[in-house]
C-alpha cells in the first residue's frame, strides 16, 4: 500500500475533482499497483529509480487528473505510449466498465504492462505492440502521457478518435506551457490546469475534441 505523505487525501482529492467515488477495493487496487511500480516495475525500467517515493502523487494521482477532460465517462480509452500502464492502469481501475487499450512499440514495456494486468488481476484492460501510426480502430478517448510532443500527438489523434470523442495530452507538472500547438482541422483545443489542492503542484492538460463537440475556451479546476 502506498506510503507517502497523505495518500489517501490525496486520491480523495483526485476522485473528487473527475467526479468518481473510488471503493474500498479501488484504493486498495491502485496502492498494489503502486506498490508493483515501487519493486518489480521499477527493477524491469517501467519508473526510474528515484520515482518510489512519489508514486501516489506523480503517478497514480496524476494518471487520474486526465479524466478532468471528459464530461461524460467514455466506453474506451486508448493510452498511446504507456510504457509499464501509465495513466492507462489507473484509470482502468478508476473505471471498471470502462475498456481501456494500452498501446506500446517496445515488446519488453508491453510484456510489463501485461504482468502488471495478471498481477491486478483487472480484466478491462488490453495490451497491444504496435506502432500508433499503424493502429486501427476508435476510441471514445486517446490519452499522451509523456509518451509524443504535443504537436504531434494533436497530429495522430484525429485518426484514432470515434465521434465525439477527445484526445487528452500532458503538458507541465512546473509551470505554464508557453506554447500550445494548433489544432489540426476540424478539431479545436484548449488548455485545462489543475490548481492546488489536488497534486502537489499544478498541472496541466491539453485537450483536443472534435469540432461537432467544442470545448469551452480554456479552463481551470
């Protein structure tokens, strides 16, 4: 189970700002996770060395800011680039009904993001290896974290998108982004920040939806 600094007020916090009531169970479900992370994860690469000590916040606690970008919970998520399961596992946890698709190119991050599944033992959750550039299909919702510039995840998601649906990318953990790239045609983009209280820091998100679903001009929660 998690041990930082308030982890539970922390999730708390996190669960109240996306609008879900996480059970017993899922709090329970995102510390072993966190846990995972801490030992097995970090000795295959899946964090680096010194992220142990902060996983509540920088990690679980920040995959479930992203769901703040969504009015309505979607069906399927697809996380590009999610490496060890980040922010697609949590949110996975956080949204049971919802099926969420981990993509990765590297076999060896994708084959972590598959144990750490077995190990949660969540069945809402797929792996695939592959290039985005390649993927086929539609999701409700595609998330970045960390994993494409913003420039050229805003340029992939359209593609990947059902109706309706919206891209959700990570900019900042530090300050305000000083540059937002231009929405590719037929979408538009607005920055979100998460203010204090939630995480140990602001941040910040970039969402794209498309046009036939604008989102407000910019926000802040």
């Amino acid at each position: 189970m998690f041990h930082g600094k308030h982890p539970e007020s922390r999730l708390n916090a996190v669960s109240g700002l996306v609008g879900v009531d996480l059970t017993t169970d899922q709090v329970s479900l995102l510390g072993t996770f966190g846990d995972w992370l801490a030992s097995e994860g970090a000795e295959a690469g899946g964090i680096g060395p010194v992220e142990a000590g902060r996983l509540e916040d920088r990690h679980i606690a920040d995959s479930l800011i992203y769901a703040a970008a969504w009015e309505k919970n979607p069906s399927t998520l697809l996380d590009v680039g999610s490496g060890a399961g980040l922010p697609g596992i949590p949110l996975a946890i956080a949204y049971p009904q919802m099926g969420v698709t981990l993509v990765d190119r590297s076999g060896r991050r994708c084959a972590l993001a598959r144990r750490a599944v077995r190990v949660l033992g969540i069945e809402n959750v797929e792996v695939r290896q592959e290039d985005v550039e390649k993927l086929t299909g539609s999701w409700d919702v595609v998330v970045f974290r960390a994993s494409l510039p913003p420039a050229e995840a805003l340029k992939v998601a359209p593609s990947l998108l059902a109706a309706d649906g919206r891209a959700v990318v990570g900019l900042s953990r530090k300050a305000a982004p000083e540059f937002v790239p231009t929405a590719p045609p037929g979408t538009s983009v607005d920055v979100m920040k998460i203010g204090d209280g939630v995480l140990d820091s602001p941040a910040w998100l970039l969402r794209m939806t498309l046009m036939n679903t604008p989102p407000t001009n910019g926000s802040s929660i």
